[in-house]
C-alpha cells in the first residue's frame, strides 16, 4: 500500500512540475488540457486521476512556484546577519525574476494575481493568502529591527511592509511590459532607500 501512495504522490509531483512553467507564463484560462497532456506525456485520465480537475492542478502549480520563490528566499536569508540585509533579501532574489533559478514565467504571485482577479475565486483567494504571508514575514523582520535597535522605534510598520511589497510588484510588472530590465533596477534603488531610510 505504501509503495502505490508513493508511487501516485511521484505521478502527482512529476505533473506539477511540468505544468508549473505553463500554468504561470499562459495562466488558469489560457492552460487547455492539451497543454498539460503535452507537457507530461501524461492522458486526461491519468491527470485527473491524481487531480479532480485543471483548477486543482493550477493550485497546486502556483503553491509550487511560490515554494521555489520562497525556498531561495529563505536561503539568503539564513547567510544575513542583520535585518536590513535580509529585507534587502527580497531585493536581490526578485531582481532575478527573469533567471533560470526563478519560476518558469517570472512572478507567479503577480502573474496568477492578474489572471485570476475576475476570473477564478479560488486563486485569488489563494494569491491573497500568499500576499498575507508575506506582509506578514515582513512585518516581523522590520520590527524584529526595531526591537533589536537596529531600526528606529517610529516605523510605521505595516505601510512599510506593504510598500516594499508594491516595490517589488510594481517594478517586475513595469519591467515586464516595457522589457526594460533597468525599469525595475530603479524602483529596486527605491526600495533600497526606504529600507536604508529605517535605519537608526
């Protein structure tokens, strides 16, 4: 019994993994189920049999691709010594979105935001729960800076965790659209300032 649970959770993984790329760069609408047999050489049977159907399989994409975003996060993050550098943590991973060791696609929290906003409930649900998170991680290394002295007492620390987060958002989605690597270096250069602006 044990050898068929793990021999469908390898099936299970090998399709997540292979429609993660296309799920992210072609979004919930635009992923037919030709695209996912394709991709995993896979029948429409043996996908739906380890998935109820596509929604469930591009759930279980984006948590994929947010999962590689935030393991290479929290690698830098384990070498910073102080807060400032593991908030400018972000900086550094985010700056290579368009690198191999990033999600197929770039972004898959500002990708699968725009796809699903109107269009699928559940992942934007999903998209929110990973924002929150993450506002939330930053909330806690900013005033983790602040009780350590390294920041000053005053933050605001709510705003400051949601403006790095629009930075960094904000500044894929230009680079994205106008191509222009240097669009997002320059908003990054923001973000390096108002990090730096918290100090004490």
């Amino acid at each position: 019994m044990e050898t068929e649970l793990s021999k469908a959770e390898r099936t299970r993984q090998f399709i997540i993994e292979s429609t993660s790329g296309i799920f992210n760069k072609k979004g919930y609408a635009g992923t037919s189920l030709s695209d996912l047999t394709d991709a995993t050489g896979l029948t429409k049977g043996s996908i739906y049999g380890n998935f109820k159907n596509k929604e469930e399989v591009a759930v279980a994409a984006f948590e994929h691709n947010t999962g590689k975003v935030r393991k290479q996060v929290a690698a830098l993050m384990d070498k910073a010594d102080t807060y400032y550098d593991k908030l400018m943590v972000y900086s550094s991973v985010y700056h290579n979105f368009n690198t191999k060791n990033f999600p197929e696609g770039g972004c898959p929290i500002l990708n699968t935001a725009v796809d699903a906003d109107d269009t699928n409930p559940l992942l934007k649900e999903k998209v929110a729960q990973i924002i929150l998170r993450w506002k939330k991680r930053l909330e806690e290394l900013i005033q983790g800076g602040i009780d350590a002295g390294e920041f000053k007492q005053d933050v605001d620390v709510p705003r400051t965790a949601l403006s790095i987060m629009a930075l960094v958002e904000g500044g894929i989605m230009i680079a994205r659209v106008t191509g222009k690597q240097a669009h997002l270096d320059s908003i990054l250069k923001t973000m390096h300032l108002l990090v730096t602006d918290l100090k004490i």
